[in-house]
C-alpha cells in the first residue's frame, strides 16, 4: 500500500474521531463515514495509545509458504544465478535438474524475482557485488557473461559522451527500391548525447550526399544553437573514409575542424545508437508509410518523413541514458549549457584536446 493512500486512510479515521467528538455522538459519526461502532472504538483506542501511526492499515494477509520451496533449493538457485549470470530460466532449471535440484523454470523466476535476480543485468550486478565483497575469483562463465555485457553496452549506444555536440553518429541507411522512383539511402545523424536526430534521403551513397548532411541540416542547427560540433563518429565506408585531399567528407570534417573517429575495424555494432535508430524508423515509420501511401518521388517521402522526425525530436519520449523520459529537444535544451560552458575561451586546437 503506498504512501498517499496510507494517509488517506489515516484522514478518515481522523474525521470520523472529530465528527464524533463534535457532534457528541458516536452512532451519527459511524453512519456518516460508513464505519461501524466497534471500529469507531478501536480506532479510538489506537489514536490514544500510538497517535496516528495506530491508524495506518495493517495488512492481515499472511504469505503462503505451503507451495514455497525448501530453502536448500532457493539457495541453489540464487547460487546458480550468480554463478551463471547469462543462463535463462529455462536453462538454469534444466542444468540444476543435472545438479539434482529438481524444479520448474516458472519456479526459478520466482525465487529470481524475490531475491531480484530476474534479469541478466540484475544478475551481473549482483556478481560484481560479491566479487568486491569476498574478493573471489571469477569462473570462465563469470568472465564470458561480464564481456558480453560490456559488448552489448557498446552495440546499443552506450559511448564516452559528456555533452550536447560533443559526439554526433553519422551511419547510411538503404531504405529499399521503390517502384517509380528506384534506390533510396538514408543518411543519419544523431546527437550522441541528447539523441536528437537528423536524416535526409538520396538516391544514392557517396561522400558528397554524406557531407551534405551536415551541411544542409545538421551544423545548421548547432549554428542556430550557439553550439560546436566537436567530434564524428563513423564506420569505414567509401563514403566517409578516403583521402583528405579528394574525398569531400573527410575534407568537410576537415574545413569544419570537426574530428573523426571511426568504429572499430569488423565491429559496425560499435556503431550500434545509429543501427538501434534504424530499426525505429523501419518499424515505425517506413512500415507503415509504404503501407498507406504510393510515393512517386524522394522528396515526397523526405516530406513524411520530416513530419516523423519531428514527432521524433519533439514528442517522442526516450527512455535511454542522458534523456531519461524526455524528448531528445527536451533533453538537448536542458544539457546544451554544459556545452556552451565548455566552449567558453576554446579556440580550434583547444576544441581537438578536448575532443580526444
């Protein structure tokens, strides 16, 4: 029971305690709040020995512990858990099954939930939290489960970045063929921090479409809010890596004095706020779109598209780190002083140290 409905409870048996004390007369009290006498009395005699922590309602559910299971097997599946922090339920009971612990993958979530353990997460942190106490050494399977967490935090997202405009993602999308109109590419980019996103569409990918991006949409922005773009971060395709001297992306990022940093070699999920973006806007925008309209050009599609990405920006809520439940705009408005603060005194060569 929380807090608030505690104290509305509490109120009421005050103002039936009142009203019988002002009208002098118990029976009227009762048939007004809709409490009997013998609870009116009660009530009384709990305000007079505890205050009004004699009036919060006390639960009188006792837990069953007939279907509980003996304590030898919880104790195994908590060990289990922590000893195998990326098995499943299913195959935490068919492997304590090998053991001689015999009981159901609804039962090992069970015992998981009460000791919040029910997730991989929960059940890393839990091992990171004996490790430090009783200063173990990790198994072969601890060490496999800490790895693939820490990968799976690289391939959503979960990047070194301090403020708004101090690492933009910029990655290539293929939309599809469209009948009438041919090959469509995606270019993305996204705020790092603040998750805002820009994109715009071609007919095909190249350094010169990459680098227009940002020309035409995204350094626009950061101009309008007084803010510099410090740093990109790319995979190595032909249309973001080449020579400086001939390839127009490279020689933009240079002109700009924007530092580029590119994805580990064989690893495009270190890329992966850009891949998780793009699996929403397939979901939720080009699924449905394609679905409902007939587009006979680009920029018919960059139009919805627009509308979209506003929604995105503006009245989208986003639940990953730094937004917490606010829109990306929501977000970037509320950390973009941090940037500005930071770009205080900076010249160029100040703005690549701070980048690295």
């Amino acid at each position: 029971m929380n807090l608030h409905t505690q104290e509305k409870i509490i109120k009421n048996k005050l103002g039936l305690l009142n009203l019988a004390k002002e009208l002098g007369n118990v029976s009227r009290a009762c048939k007004v709040f809709g409490y009997s006498r013998d609870s009116f009395y009660r009530f009384k005699r709990l305000y007079e020995e505890y205050g009004e922590e004699g009036l919060q309602e006390v639960s009188r559910k006792q837990p069953n512990l007939k279907n509980r299971v003996p304590k030898e097997v919880e104790d195994a599946v908590v060990a289990f858990a922590i000893e195998y922090p990326a098995y499943g339920q299913v195959r935490a009971s068919n492997e304590l099954k090998k053991l001689g612990t015999f009981i159901s993958p609804g039962g090992v979530r069970n015992i998981w939930l009460r000791h919040n353990l029910q997730t991989m997460k929960l059940r890393l942190k839990a091992l990171e939290e004996k490790v430090a106490k009783e200063n173990l050494i990790l198994t072969e399977a601890q060490v496999q489960a800490l790895e693939r967490a820490k990968e799976e935090k690289v391939a959503h997202g979960e990047i070194e970045t301090l403020f708004p405009g101090y690492l933009g993602a910029q990655d290539t999308y293929y939309v599809g063929n469209v009948k009438g109109v041919g090959r469509i590419y995606q270019q993305t980019y996204i705020d790092t921090f603040s998750k805002v996103v820009f994109c715009k569409l071609y007919d095909r990918k190249n350094a010169l479409v990459a680098a227009d991006l940002l020309n035409d949409r995204v350094l626009p922005f950061y101009e309008e809010q007084d803010i510099k773009l410090l740093r990109m971060l790319t995979d190595r395709g032909t249309e973001y890596k080449g020579s400086r001297e001939h390839h127009e992306y490279e020689l933009y990022l240079s002109i700009e004095d924007i530092e580029h940093t590119f994805t580990k070699a064989k690893s495009p999920q270190t890329n992966g706020i850009c891949e998780r973006f793009h699996k929403t806007v397939q979901q939720e925008f080009y699924a449905v779109a394609f679905r409902k309209k007939i587009y006979k050009s680009i920029e018919e599609l960059q139009h919805d598209l627009d509308e979209w990405l506003y929604h995105y920006n503006y009245e989208r809520t986003h639940q990953g780190k730094n937004c917490e439940g606010m829109t990306p705009m929501e977000c970037f408005e509320k950390s973009k002083h941090l940037a500005q603060v930071k770009m205080i005194g900076y010249n160029s060569k100040e703005s690549k140290v701070v980048a690295a």
